[in-house]
C-alpha cells in the first residue's frame, strides 16, 4: 500500500503540469487484479500445459516453441484473455481519472 503522504504529492505534481508520460508494466496489470497463473492459467492453456509442461502465462512467454506457429498460437491466446476478454480495471479507470485533462 502506498502511504497517504505519497499519494497526495503524486496528485499535487500531476496537477502541476500540462503533459503526463505513463509508464506502466505489469505490476499495473496486477494491480487491476490480472493473474497469470492457477485457475485462470489451465482453464485457458490446457493444451499447452499438457504438450510443453508450462508453469503459468508468464514464463510461457519465453519458452522456446517448436514452430513459430506454436508460439503465436500461444500469444494470440494471451492476447486474446487478457487484453480483449477482460473488463478494463478500477485501477485503469483511477489512472484515467487522475489525467483525463492532461496531454
């Protein structure tokens, strides 16, 4: 958890300036609840988990296919369940929020 003090000179400076560059990785994913392993993970990757002995989504993603059609396979699934089947996050919609006014 980010300390109030924190958070509200986060607020202060991003109202300060006109133009705001977003950098986020996974941890913002994360945040908005994404995850990437157990349940969600064998539900959509069955067949990859039996055939390649796969862990989770993530490590998935560097594993080293046969075929360019196996690995695009994978990351047009992924890309698929955690880009256009899931409902966007709070944590996007907070984000959104804090700089709907800025470039």
């Amino acid at each position: 958890m980010i300390p109030e003090n924190i958070l509200r000179q986060c607020k202060q400076l991003i109202s300060e300036y006109d133009t705001i560059l977003i950098g986020a990785g996974a941890g913002l994913s994360a945040a908005g609840g994404l995850i990437y392993s157990g349940k969600r993970f064998t539900d959509n990757f069955a067949d990859y988990i039996t055939k390649y002995k796969l862990k989770d989504m993530y490590s998935a993603a560097f594993y080293p296919y046969s075929t360019l059609e196996a690995r695009w396979g994978y990351f047009s699934k992924y890309i698929k369940i955690n880009r256009f089947d899931v409902p966007v996050g709070q944590v996007y919609h907070d984000l959104l929020e804090l700089v709907k006014n800025k470039n």
